[in-house]
C-alpha cells in the first residue's frame, strides 16, 4: 500500500478505512475508503511495514525529509511509538483528526484515548505535549497536560501537570498575648503555652537536658509574621507585623513576600506548612495535626514560584523524582504575592 503526499498531510487510498483507520485509529477519513494520515502516523505505519512508501520514499527517506522540515518530528514520532506499543489510540491534536477543543490548543501535540476507545468516542484520556530536555516550560502554561519528555538518549519520562487542591483538617486558634523578640532572621516567643507547638505546629521549642527556662519557641519570620496578622504575637513595635515583613524582606528580597502569601494560604485552609529545607522545597505540610507526639508523614513538598517561571524539564524531574523517593506529592504554588494563587501538582506517570 502506497501514500501520496497532499498538503500537510499523506493520503491512502485502497482499503486503507477499514484497514488502518476502522481496525486501528490511524488517520481520518476523507472520501469513500480514502483517509488521510497526519505525517507522524505515516512514519509510524512505514515504521511498522504496513505502509510501503509515501511518494516512493521508504521509512528512512521520509522520516529524515520530515525532521529536517520541522525539527521537533524526531521527538514527536518517538512519542506516538511509544504510546501505540503500549496500546493507546492517539491522534495529532488538530482537526479533521479530533474534533474536542484539543484541536484549537496549539500546545498540545496529541490527544491519547482511554484504552478501548478512538477519536469517534470523543473522549480524550491525556493531552500530550512533547518536548526535548533541554526545552523550557512556563509554569502557569501546565496544568492539564502531560508532558513526555525526550532525553538525549531518545528515553522517554512521562510528566503528569493537574490542578491541586489543599483541604486541610487542623482546628487550632493560636492565643493571644504572645510576647516575641526579632533576632536577625527569626524570631523568639517566650513563655509559650505548650500548645503552640504541641498542637498548632509552630516553631520549634528550644529546650534539653540542660535547660533552665521553659516556653520558649523559636519561629521562623513566617511563622511569626502569620502570627502577628493573627493577633496572637507583639514585637512592642509600632507596627509589629511591617517589622517583620521588613526583616523578611531584608533576608531575602521580595521572595519573602510570595512565601509569605502561600503560608498564609496553606495556614488558612487548615493545612500545616513547614520548612522544606530538607528536601530542597519551600515547605513540607500536614493535612491534619493533632499532635506533634502522634505526627503522621507529610503529604506534599511545596515550592513557590513566580508564574511566568520557566522550568528546565531535568529541575522537574529532578523534583518530582525526589517527592516521590520520600512518598510525596510534588507541589508548585504560583503566586507574585499580589494576586490569588495557582496550586500545580506534577507527578511521574506511567501510560
């Protein structure tokens, strides 16, 4: 069976329906059994035998021809082998080939179907968007999406983007009357009622075997600033809570701000955060404490991002690789601190 190049796209005729599109989802149909195959499907069916030529050219000819014409082919052909081996249906994301609202989004590569299902079902399981590790990617360009990236190597990693929603269970009012001192980058809340620790997770005790005062707690200057907005804590400033937005601010920039607004968030949708230090991220958090004695594991790593942040695909790996090592959900917040906030969760998947 032979194609013919025409426009943008490669016709078959003979029983070509039945053949590849009916039995296999390859193409769209045009007149009588005639369809027409996006450029990547013919590679694939030229790949696989079941097409002989296109034009007169083999596999080798028309994949080289196809790369040198548009350099992302390459990627993108061993995208759609790999998803058809592991036995999806999937179809370039434009029209006639799909008719869903993927067909209008000139981001996404290929629409893939729920196994058992085609393009005449109108369901689309995944939008696939192809890129190279040495792409960059806008953080608030994707939710929704999942991006398969291309190492040097031609490996493949599957990169899943959603929507993330926290909803958190710990019912703690911290008190009020709490009396602090700011030291360079934290701050120091004295006679502490245990609770604040011990229930609100907040700060750290300083205490041992040698200690010869009780309640005191140290806090980091976003626990403290939280507190302050609270009403719980005073500096004895004029204006406790600028003191404390001043001191972040002046240990580091206007990052301070956009951290600041996600604990808030996060503190607000009864979730516990705190430091992420350990594992590279901004926060670690609880979806529900009652007590530190009985602490469970956290659930998500958080990192705070500006929105118009590019990502290299190997930083996303990276983050998402190590979330998952310590069993948690790797969460991008994107926020510039003056608007809402966009909560992005991105986890490995495996088709």
């Amino acid at each position: 069976m032979h194609g013919y190049a025409r426009d943008d796209a490669v016709r078959v005729g003979g029983n070509a329906r039945q053949q590849f599109h009916d039995a296999r989802g390859y193409g769209s149909p045009v007149e009588g059994n005639e369809i027409d195959l996006a450029p990547v499907e013919a590679a694939h069916l030229l790949y696989r035998g079941d097409l002989d030529s296109v034009d007169d050219d083999g596999f080798r000819e028309f994949f080289v021809s196809a790369t040198r014409a548009e350099p992302r082919f390459a990627l993108r052909f061993l995208v759609y082998a790999d998803l058809r081996e592991r036995g999806f249906y999937l179809s370039p994301a434009r029209e006639p080939w799909v008719e869903t609202d993927a067909a209008g989004d000139p981001d996404c590569d290929f629409v893939v179907f729920p196994r058992g299902k085609d393009a005449d079902d109108g369901v689309v399981e995944h939008r696939v968007r192809v890129v190279g590790e040495r792409a960059s990617v806008v953080a608030a360009d994707m939710a929704g999406y999942v991006f398969a990236v291309v190492d040097e190597e031609s490996e493949l990693t599957y990169l899943e983007a959603t929507e993330h929603a926290y909803d958190g269970e710990t019912a703690y009012d911290p008190p009020s009357k709490l009396e602090g001192d700011l030291l360079d980058d934290r701050a120091v809340c004295w006679n502490t009622p245990e609770e604040l620790f011990e229930s609100g997770f907040y700060g750290q005790p300083l205490r041992g075997r040698d200690a010869a005062v009780e309640g005191v707690v140290q806090l980091s200057l976003l626990e403290a600033a939280s507190l302050v907005a609270d009403g719980a804590l005073s500096f004895g400033t004029d204006d406790d809570y600028a003191a404390v937005v001043e001191r972040g601010r002046t240990v580091e920039g206007d990052r301070f701000d956009r951290r600041l607004r996600v604990y808030d968030a996060l503190r607000e949708r009864n979730v516990v955060p705190k430091t992420g230090f350990k594992f590279g991220a901004d926060f670690r958090t609880y979806a529900a404490v009652e007590s530190v004695e009985h602490l469970g594991h956290s659930e998500t790593l958080v990192r705070v991002v500006h929105p118009d942040h590019s990502f290299a695909p190997r930083d996303l790996s990276l983050d998402v690789r190590l979330a998952g090592g310590v069993r948690k959900r790797m969460v991008f917040a994107l926020t510039d601190a003056n608007e809402g906030i966009d909560w992005l969760s991105v986890a490995r998947l495996t088709p």
